[in-house]
C-alpha cells in the first residue's frame, strides 16, 4: 500500500492535503456502505470507509470536494482486475481535485 506526506495521486484523481476545512461545503453521504470519493464512467469508484472518513462538497461546484480523516484509512478502487494500487491517508483534510489532461480540442477531465 502507497503512502504520502502531502500529495497523492491515484488513477484520474489527485488529492492535496490542506490545513482547514473550507466554508459552506456540505457533506457527502455513502452509497451502499462505501464513501465514493469519485465516480468512474464504467462503475469502478475510488472509495473510503465512511467509518474513518467524511467528504464535504462546494455546493456550487461538484468537483470541488474535500476529505476529513479521522484515522488512517486507505482509498481503493473498486475493480477486479487492472486496479490502482490502495493509498493510505494519514489523519488529516485533503482536497480532492479531478485530474485534466490537454487534447487537441483543449483540456479535458482525466477518464479513468
């Protein structure tokens, strides 16, 4: 399992540890027991354990999201086979920001 003392990165999603929750985000609430901290198009989310971890959203700004970990816990990506490699987050806030990558037409959202 990966480890990290600021930033992380897994698959098409990049995390950023930060010193304060931001004002005004509301909180995420788990789908069928698992904190999806991102959606992937084919259905093999990026999750949390709700026990240890809480996801707060900018109302105005779907992609801007922040974690709160109360103990170390790993995020995992929900896929049997080809899959990214756990990262265990320290106690801590990180925001949580969606990869981009340049094309022709311009930047794009990394697809994972």
């Amino acid at each position: 399992m990966k480890t990290f003392k600021n930033c992380a990165a897994q698959g098409d999603v990049y995390f950023i540890r930060i010193n304060e929750l931001p004002k005004d985000y509301v909180e995420v609430k788990p789908e069928n027991g698992d904190l999806i901290v991102t959606h992937s198009e084919t259905g093999h989310h990026h999750v949390m354990d709700p026990s240890y971890a809480k996801m707060y959203r900018n109302p105005k700004d779907e992609f801007n999201a922040v974690l709160v970990i109360d103990r170390p816990t790993p995020i995992n990506h929900k896929r049997s086979f080809d899959t990214h490699e756990p990262i265990l987050f320290d106690t801590g806030i990180y925001q949580v920001r969606r990869q981009r990558e340049y094309t022709p037409e311009g930047f794009r959202k990394v697809q994972d």
